[in-house]
C-alpha cells in the first residue's frame, strides 16, 4: 500500500486555510447565543469559504475564554454582533463590539438584531449598520457584502443568490422561533428609549457625520494644491443642513440661519398642522449637537426659545 503523503495533505489543508475567511460570532444571554449558534451552522451552508467562531463552542474544556476569545478578535475578517433589546447595554457585548472596530473596517462589524427595530439601538451600537435578523433582503445583503469583500474565495452573485433560497426558509423558522421565544433572562435589563433619547442621538450621530465629510473636503486640493474650500465655509454649510433637517424632524422649517459670534439665530416657521411646538428641551440639545448657543425666532423676530449652554 502506497504510504500517506502528510506533507501534501498539510499543503492542502494550509491552503484551505489561508482562503477561509473568519468570522467572529458576538453574543451575550440565552436568545443572542441561540441567535449565534444558528448563524454559525447555517452560514457556512450559504458561503461555503466561511469560518464562524463563536465563543460558546469553539473554547476547549481547559482553554483561557478570554485569551482565546482575544487571540481571535485579533484574527478575524468580519463580526456580526447578536443584539436583543435586553443585552445592548451589556458590557461584554460592547468591549466585543469595541474590539471588532479596531480590527477590521467599521463597515465589516453588523449588529444582528433580534426582536429589535434600527431605531431601538443605542450608542455606541447604534454607529453600525445594523440588520433585522428575520429580514430575508437585510440578511442577502449582509451576504452579498461579505461576498463582495473577500477577495479570491468569493461566488458569483447568482450561486449565492441560489444557494441563499435554497436555504432560507430553515433558517427564517429558526431565526423567528427565538425572536419569538419569551425572554428567559431577567427582563430589568431591557432599555427603554424616549423619544427625545432617540432624536437626540441621531442628532449627533449626523453632526459627527457632517464634521468628517467636512474634514475630508477640507483636505482635498485642487490642482494648485489649494483646498477646495475654506475650513469656516465648510462647516458653515454644514451647520445649514443639519439646522435644517433638526427642524423638519418636528414639523418645521428653518427659513433662515444667521452667525453671530458663538451664536447661531434661526428665523422658523411651521410647516404643516402636524407641526409640534418648538421646546426648550429641542433647542438644548440642538445647541448641544453646534457646539453653540441656539436662538430661534418666528417670522415677526420675536424669540420663540433660546438655549442656555452655559
């Protein structure tokens, strides 16, 4: 009998290693582990390249969890981060979250959220792309993305297109058997968000996007090696569509917006009946998002509100 060629086989096996792509399963309570345990089976049958590593499976009876769990955040391709409303403000989840950031793009790390809206995510979760996690279009997205970014050992579009509906309707059962499922863990932890805890942050998640567009423009040259614009007149603009926008998110409509020092005055109107009354607390928090004081008037330049930073 001709003897077993082990150098060839760990040739083989060193090279199907080096074309599986990893991916890094987070998860903290008993519906996001459940949710991660399924993802880590089914992904495979999907995108066969891929190499899931979830914590509650993959450490060794004996192994150091958090070194281990370490050593692979440092290795990984891709993290999906299973989120339910009652661990998003779990420590774990966010030390992971934070982890996966540093490691690989920022568009690579997906909250995976179960029993959950977009709008329900809070900070610092919330600065991913999300996914609902029953959503057929959402999850061939997450695939699609994660095909398109992994080089050589990517399919075509219309392998994984058939591959996703051939195996979608086990994985939609199972995916809305654990949303569904009563929560077995102590319900205190659940976040609730208000309404102004959610405006508000989208508030400032839209001004830090508008600062970076604005830092990114400023540095771009022209020909001459000039910036584009000058730093003042970007932000300026800026703050014009984020003012803007604030208000169309109530119901009305900012006429027109005046710099004076520190100051930023807003002449305002209503824009429909639906509009609701400007208060205080919408203008703090605006003044809070600029960096400056807030003054609004109506069209006859009476003060409606001011804010109060100091």
């Amino acid at each position: 009998m001709r003897p077993v060629e082990l150098t060839s086989i760990n040739q083989r096996t060193d090279r199907k290693q080096e074309t599986a792509i990893k991916l890094f399963l987070s998860w903290s309570g008993e519906r996001s582990r459940e949710a991660a345990e399924t993802l880590r089976s089914w992904l495979p049958d999907v995108l066969q390249y891929i190499n899931p590593w979830l914590s509650s499976v993959d450490i060794s009876a004996g192994r150091r969890g958090v070194r281990e769990i370490t050593d692979e955040l440092s290795e990984t391709d891709f993290g999906i981060i299973c989120v339910t409303p009652e661990n998003q403000s779990s420590t774990w989840i966010n030390f992971e979250a934070g982890a996966l950031s540093k490691q690989v793009n920022g568009g690579y790390v997906v909250p995976f959220l179960i029993g959950m809206k977009t709008t329900d995510l809070i900070s610092p979760l919330s600065q991913f792309q999300a996914i609902i996690g029953d959503s057929k279009g959402d999850v061939q997205k997450l695939l699609f993305d994660i095909n398109s970014a992994s080089g050589d050992p990517a399919i075509s579009r219309e392998r994984l297109e058939r591959s996703l509906q051939k195996n979608w309707p086990e994985f939609e059962s199972k995916m809305r058997t654990i949303t569904a499922a009563s929560l077995r863990d102590d319900g205190s932890n659940t976040v609730h968000r208000s309404e102004a805890d959610k405006t508000e942050e989208i508030l400032l998640i839209a001004r830090q996007l508008d600062h970076r567009m604005a830092e990114i423009e400023r540095y771009t040259l022209r020909d001459d090696e000039t910036p584009r614009r000058p730093s003042r007149e970007i932000r300026r603009i800026s703050e014009e569509k984020f003012i803007a926008s604030s208000f169309a998110k109530i119901g009305w409509e900012a006429i027109r917006s005046s710099w004076e020092g520190n100051i930023v005055i807003n002449v305002a109107q209503r824009s429909g009946e639906s509009s609701q009354p400007i208060s205080r607390d919408f203008v703090e928090r605006l003044a809070k998002s600029l960096g400056r004081e807030v003054v609004v008037l109506g069209e006859t330049g009476k003060v409606i509100v001011r804010s109060n930073l100091s």
